[in-house]
C-alpha cells in the first residue's frame, strides 16, 4: 500500500527512527533472528561500507537498548558516510528481531551499500533467488553486483518506480525472513528485514484473493519469495484463459523488469487484458506506466482519466492519488466532492496513507474541524493497519503524541469510534 510522508520525514528517518520507535511491551519478545545485533553490527563492518566507531548501543526510554551504526567517513570508492545508517533491534534471548536499512543521497556508489545491505541478508536469510541477468550495457549497476545484490536492487527498483501507488511497497519472504522495501523518491530507500509474519504487499495477497484461481494464487505466492521464474511459468497458463488477475501480474513482470529488461510494450499489453475486465490493478498499473520515471512530465491525459477508471473499480491507491491533483485540463473534480472527501474515501477503503493523513488534519483543523478524538481514531487505526518499515516508526509515534492530550474518556470514546471507520472498498 502507497506510504505518504509529510515534508518533516526525511530528516525523522534519518535520525529519529534511532530513538522515536514506540512499540509495546509484547512486541519485544517477537520472535527474532538467533543472529545475535553485535554480529549483525560486525558482518556491516566486514564490508568496508561500516566503521565500528560509527556504532553505538542507545538506551531508548521506549524500546530499551537499541544498536545503532552508520558508514564511515566519505573518501574511499566503497564508503559514503552520508549515504547509509543502520538501527538494529535486539530481540528475545541474545538474537535480533528487526534491522532496518536506510539510504539516502548522494546515489554515487549506491552498489557498495546495496552489497553490505546483501551480506546481511545472506547471513540471515540464506542464498536469494536467482534473478535475471543483465548486461553492462542495460543495467551497469546491476550487472557489476553479486547475485544477491543484483536481487535486492531488483526489488529496490520495484519499490521505486511504484511511487506514488501500491507499489511502493515490495515484500519478498525467503525461508522465513521477510525484506520489506520502500521507495520514497528522490530522498530514501528503507529496507527492513525482519522474521516473516505473513506481511503483505501490492502482490500478494492481492485485491480479491477469493476469486484468483489457483496458477494465480501460486503465481503470488512465488512472486513473493522472488521464484520470478516460476510465477512466469503459472501466470501463462492462467493468461491463456484471460484471467484479469493474471493479465495484471504479467504486466507487472514485464515493467518492473523482473525476468529481464523492461518491455513496456510486453506490459501495456498485458495490463489491457486485465484492464478490459475492468480490474483495478490492471487499470492503476496503465496509469503508473505514465508516471514512471522521475525528471519526465507526467503524461496526464492517459494518467489521470486512467485513475478515474481504477478508482470506479475500487482501487483506494487511485482516489488518494486524484486527492492531491489540482482541478486543470485533464482532470475535473465531481461536483460536490473535495479533496478532503477522497482521502476520507481512501482511508475508510483501507488505505493507510490516507488514514495517516486524515489523522493529522483532524489534529491540525486542516481542511477539516480540528477534532482531537476524530484525529486519535484515524490514528489508532492507521496504527492498526501498519507492518514493520518506514511507516511502523511514524504511525507509533502519531499515535502517541495524538493520544497525549486526551483525557482517559476521550480516548475510549476515540476507540470506540475506530471500529467503524474502516468500511472496506465497494464490491
């Protein structure tokens, strides 16, 4: 689900996240790598990326002892120091149960951070999948990387191009670890890597999993542990039948550049297929495919009457994303409808962006009344809808400081009032 960051984020993510996490007591006895922080910190250091005088252990008043690391000083081919921190959470009996990557610019030498990023995850996760190849021609960076690191940066690129939509959010699960990415174009890349809970992303489970047929529902489900391989295999057999869901995952395959370079003709093609079953992810992933690409003009007479279709077919990404587009030539908000109005028909179809928002205008009095218990309500739930990665830091914190200035009854009456806003999209 799209993740939406207020002007405040980059600098939070970068230095907040080290002390601001609030979490609850049981979720310190999550379960957790047997990988103990001290050789997560030590595998970082091996790399050349980490220098060990840039960790340092945090005793936070919210999670307790928390290690926390950053790259050396700037100067050699491989070392950047401004370009990556690492926070590592311990967990039950000496493990660690989340560490959480965050890149920021300059991109120069991206690939030696993306490679200490990939040494850890070797370490804990075991050999990744193999991905596609490409040549120095098509993908220098790639090309020039380990097989593990040409696997993450796939998923990197996934979660990048995805902005402003579902997309932006990658869960791959190997052997039980989850790698959950994030792209926040052009300040941050997060990546978390934490035991698999079943986390969702944009794939899978999907927006209608009870009608997905069984090639799509392995199709997913090999998508997720990144067999792209293996889903190409399943999804055309269930393409061959017109299946909407398939025709959306193809186009996905093809765009994303998951089983080699990019075919945005292969994937256009393939969106139409779900597109003209009037399928929601079909229809969005058109529009995205004139969104792709920072430092390029969006092209707004395909985008925008493209969102207005994914919307009509339920698509909650859709009506945020129109939220935020300015009546013009190309898009005309219906009569009676204010911005204000589809984040609210967002956030009540689940989508967490859109609650995130919602609290802080309730809070603010921003095109809405200020109303603190409405603001707590959004938040709670955003809280409730939230997995580990960049938004699992800010939704705690929004919940807390909202919570802050109610009185004991005004937050019952707020969570009470949680339990009926999320109404769920259109069937």
């Amino acid at each position: 689900m799209p993740r939406h960051f207020s002007p405040f984020f980059l600098f939070y993510a970068v230095t907040a996240v080290l002390i601001a996490l609030v979490i609850s007591p049981d979720e310190t006895q999550a379960d957790a790598f047997s990988i103990s922080p001290q050789a997560v910190a030590d595998k970082l250091v091996e790399t050349g990326v980490f220098t060990e005088e840039r960790f340092e252990n945090v005793n936070d008043r919210y999670v307790g002892p928390l290690l926390v690391g950053g790259a050396g000083e700037a100067g050699g081919d491989s070392i950047d120091g401004q370009g990556i921190s690492v926070v590592i959470y311990p967990g039950a009996n000496g493990g660690t149960r989340q560490i959480q990557f965050i890149l920021v610019p300059p991109w120069e030498n991206l690939r030696y951070r993306v490679e200490a990023v990939a040494a850890v995850l070797t370490d804990v996760a075991g050999p990744t999948p193999e991905g596609p190849t490409f040549s120095a021609e098509e993908d220098p960076v790639r090309a020039a990387m380990t097989p593990s690191a040409k696997w993450l940066y796939g998923i990197m690129l996934e979660s990048w191009l995805g902005w402003p939509g579902s997309p932006q959010r990658v869960v791959r699960a190997i052997d039980g670890v989850a790698v959950i990415v994030e792209g926040v174009p052009p300040e941050i890349w997060g990546i978390t890597i934490v035991p698999d809970a079943g986390y969702g992303d944009w794939t899978w489970p999907g927006m209608s999993p009870e009608t997905d047929s069984d090639e799509v529902i392995e199709a997913r489900l090999a998508i997720r542990s990144g067999d792209y391989a293996r889903a190409l295999e399943l999804l055309e057999i269930a393409g061959e039948r017109d299946e909407a869901a398939a025709g959306a995952l193809m186009g996905d395959m093809y765009r994303l550049a998951r089983i080699g370079p990019a075919d945005q003709e292969a994937a256009s093609d393939w969106y139409l297929v779900g597109g003209r079953h009037g399928y929601g992810p079909a229809i969005y992933g058109l529009a995205m495919m004139a969104k792709d690409g920072w430092g390029i003009v969006p092209m707004n007479n395909l985008r925008l009457p493209l969102l207005e279709d994914a919307k009509e077919a339920g698509m909650a990404d859709a009506v945020y994303v129109l939220s935020g587009q300015p009546n013009g030539v190309f898009y005309m908000r219906p009569e009676g409808v204010s911005q204000v109005d589809q984040v609210h028909q967002a956030a009540e179809w689940g989508l967490l962006a859109a609650q995130m928002d919602l609290a802080e205008r309730y809070a603010a009095g921003d095109g809405v009344d200020a109303d603190p218990v409405r603001a707590y309500a959004w938040a709670s739930v955003a809280l409730a809808n939230t997995d580990p990665g960049l938004d699992y830091i800010r939704a705690h914190q929004l919940e807390a400081d909202l919570g802050s200035v109610l009185t004991d009854g005004q937050r019952e009456e707020a969570l009470a009032l949680a339990q009926e806003l999320v109404t769920g999209g259109p069937d």
